[in-house]
C-alpha cells in the first residue's frame, strides 16, 4: 500500500507491505515507513515532522479477533513559530527528538461491511508503551474505542464510544503530540484540536479522553444501486488531565449536533456535515 496526502497543513507519505502467511503460519508480516508534516502554527505555534519506521507481525487470535504487535521508530523534528505564544512543554522539544513504541492493538470485528455497515460491532483496544529514549518521553498510552450499528426497516442507528489515558514513565510531562486532542471528525463542530486545554492561546490536549456519538442515518432512495442517506446525530467528549497547568483548563464537556447527506457513489463514500457545538468554552475554536 502506498499513500500520498498533501495539504496546506498536513502532509503524509507512507508505503506499508504485509507478507502473507510468513513461515507458511497464519501470520502476517507487517513493515512500512511513514513521513508526516503537520503545520500546527494556527493552534499551538509549532511545525512537527515525523519519520517513522515500523516492523511486526498481524494474526487472527480467535475467531473475528485479531491481535497486532508493532515495533516502531520515530524520528521527530519540532519547529517552534512562535517562540512568545507556544507552550513551554512543547518549546523544550525544540529540535529533533527519537521515540521507540512497542503497539500492541487486539479488535474484534463484526460489522458487515468496511465502508457502509448496517450491522454488527467493532471493539478495539491499543496499548502504546515507549521507554526512555534521548527525548525522556517514556509513557504507557491506552485507548479503548466500541462502535455498535443497528438496522431498523432501513434505517441506521450507529453509536461509538471511546476512551483512553496516558501515563509518563517519569512522572513528568506528556508531550503535546503524544496527549489526545478533540475535535475535527471526532468532535463535529470544532476544528481539528478546538475544544481541550489551552495555554494562552497554543493547544496543549489531554492526559484523558472520553467522547461518545449518536447517529441516525435514513435511506433517500433507497431502491437505487448509489443511495443516498440522511444523517442527523449528536457529539460530545472531554479531554482533561495536565501535570503542568494551562491558562485555559475548564474541564467541561463540549456537545455538538448536526445533520448531513452520505452518497455512495460509484468510486466510494462521499458526505458533507453541517454541525453547530452546543457546549463549549469561549477559548475553543469551533
């Protein structure tokens, strides 16, 4: 697999292999590299490539349960764009730093198809652990996230519920990148890293995360080959939890709501979402 993004903001160059069956087992071989660039300037006041490279293994544990075990490292490169605004817990990263993560994902997948599911559930659990390495960076990370869909006379109810913590290995600050964000696809209504801890102005996240969503979705015309759906949910989620402490750190919970049309078209899924936030603080960027 190879992937080419590219943005303003954002952009991602990855190649990934999986050696099937390696050793004649059930097994799959897993090794990739991936470079990132992500131009935090509006929001935290830094720019951050990444270079990663990984190495593991992907086998069926029990039936539609799935266990994955990846060696990583990550070589990452602050840019500070602002040395008066940025937060001290990211300014101190100035410059390149080395990461090794040992991820270890178990999921269960039932649902009935990848792209559009109408029944079925999805249970995943990650588990981050990277040591001490020349950036003293050591943490645990764990996430856990469920998504249930249901089909009522064609019509679709999906719920998903998430949540996850990071812990240092030195009792000390989590680096900005490494803590969990809100917003964007995950909180609808807020821009990407909008809604969370703040310092002045620079997003600093969370050592916590908790976020759930409600969606209903309604056949247009349902009798063609390319349907089109109608869409009505609701989000709302929390990111808390800093050693150190942000100017901007009510810990509240921020909602959003909203309405939307997914068309399946012949080369894959398309949707336009409108959302308003129905929580949030006057720092938050919506």
């Amino acid at each position: 697999n190879m992937n080419i993004n590219t943005s303003e903001k954002n952009t991602n160059y990855a190649i990934d292999v999986i050696e099937p069956y390696i050793f004649n087992s059930n097994m799959n071989f897993i090794y990739g590299v991936d470079y990132k660039n992500k131009d935090l300037s509006s929001s935290s006041y830094y720019k951050l490539d990444s270079l990663n490279f990984k190495s593991g293994v992907k086998y069926e544990l029990a039936y539609n349960i799935n266990h994955t075990a990846l060696l990583e490292y990550d070589i990452q490169d602050y840019y500070i764009t602002d040395n008066s605004l940025v937060a001290s817990s990211i300014s101190k990263y100035s410059g390149a730093n080395a990461e090794i993560v040992l991820k270890n994902i178990i999921s269960k997948n039932t649902l009935n198809s990848y792209i559009h599911p109408t029944d079925g559930r999805l249970l995943y659990y990650e588990n981050l652990l990277s040591p001490v390495t020349n950036s003293d960076n050591g943490y645990m990370k764990n996430f856990i996230s469920f998504k249930q869909v249901d089909q009522f006379n064609k019509n679709i109810l999906t719920s998903k519920f998430s949540i996850g913590n990071i812990v240092s290995l030195q009792n000390s600050t989590i680096k900005n990148n490494s803590k969990f964000s809100l917003g964007g696809y995950k909180l609808r209504g807020f821009d990407s890293y909008g809604a969370g801890p703040r310092d002045s102005d620079s997003y600093i996240g969370g050592n916590n995360i908790v976020s759930a969503s409600i969606e209903a979705i309604r056949p247009l015309n349902k009798f063609s080959d390319n349907p089109i759906y109608f869409t009505l949910f609701s989000d709302a989620g929390k990111v808390w939890g800093n050693k150190d402490s942000p100017s901007n750190n009510e810990q509240s919970i921020r909602a959003s709501y909203g309405t939307g049309l997914k068309f399946l078209s012949p080369v894959g899924p398309i949707s336009l979402t409108w959302a308003f936030p129905l929580s949030e603080e006057k720092y938050d960027k919506k």
